[in-house]
C-alpha cells in the first residue's frame, strides 16, 4: 500500500503530466528508475525533442518555510544528468537533442486547487 507521500506525489505526477500534454507535449514515459541514483518522473516529447520532468508537489502551505526549489540541489541535478545519460543509452537514442525540466505542483487543500510552476532546462541554468 503507498505511503500518504507516495500518494500525495502520484496527485503532483498527475497533474503535471496533464498540464504537459495541454501545452504540447506527448509523454513517452513514466517512473524511469536507476537503483542508487533515483528515477525520472516523466519523459516527453516535443518537435522531436526529449524532455525529462522532474516533478515536485508541495503543500502550499509549506511553500513559505521550505520552498519547492530547494529540494533539487546540486546532487540531485548531478543524479538527474547521469539517469538522463543512461536512459538515452538505454533506449537508443544518444544522439537525441534533450534538456532536463522541473514541474512544480502546488497544492492548496483549503481552496481545493493547484498551481503549476514549469522551469526549463535545470541543469545548466541556476534558479535556486
């Protein structure tokens, strides 16, 4: 049985893909996972180019004293980069053009809505 975090990042995966596929975006894949490096949330596709989706859903409520953006540190993008790497080796297509895309999902119970934060190409620009 999922864990209630388990549950509650299914809901933020939900949302971002159906918010991807709405601006264009066809996904190829899901819960892509290298043992001891973690996993990619979802991969698409757009004009022929491969996007990975790192997606993290985030009570609003908690956003003000820990925010979104600093739970992919450094590490982690180094750990996103080398599954990105063995993804495109494992599937052939290493020499595909590919970035790799952070979806935010914050969830407001109390109003029983969300907002969705897209930020593109995370490992060579520097949001945090």
């Amino acid at each position: 049985m999922p864990s209630q975090k388990r549950k509650f990042g299914d809901i933020g995966e939900k949302e971002a893909e159906s918010f991807l596929i709405k601006t264009g975006y066809r996904i190829i894949d899901r819960n892509y996972r290298i043992k001891n490096l973690g996993e990619i949330d979802l991969v698409g596709e757009r004009k022929k180019k491969l996007f990975f989706f790192e997606v993290k859903t985030r009570d609003l409520k908690h956003e003000l004293n820990f925010p979104i953006g600093f739970s992919i540190d450094n590490k982690k993008r180094r750990n996103l980069k080398r599954i990105c790497q063995l993804y495109l080796a494992d599937k052939k297509l290493s020499n595909k053009e590919w970035q790799v895309d952070a979806i935010f999902v914050k969830v407001d119970f109390d109003n029983k809505n969300h907002m969705i934060e897209h930020l593109e190409n995370i490992l060579w620009e520097r949001y945090y």
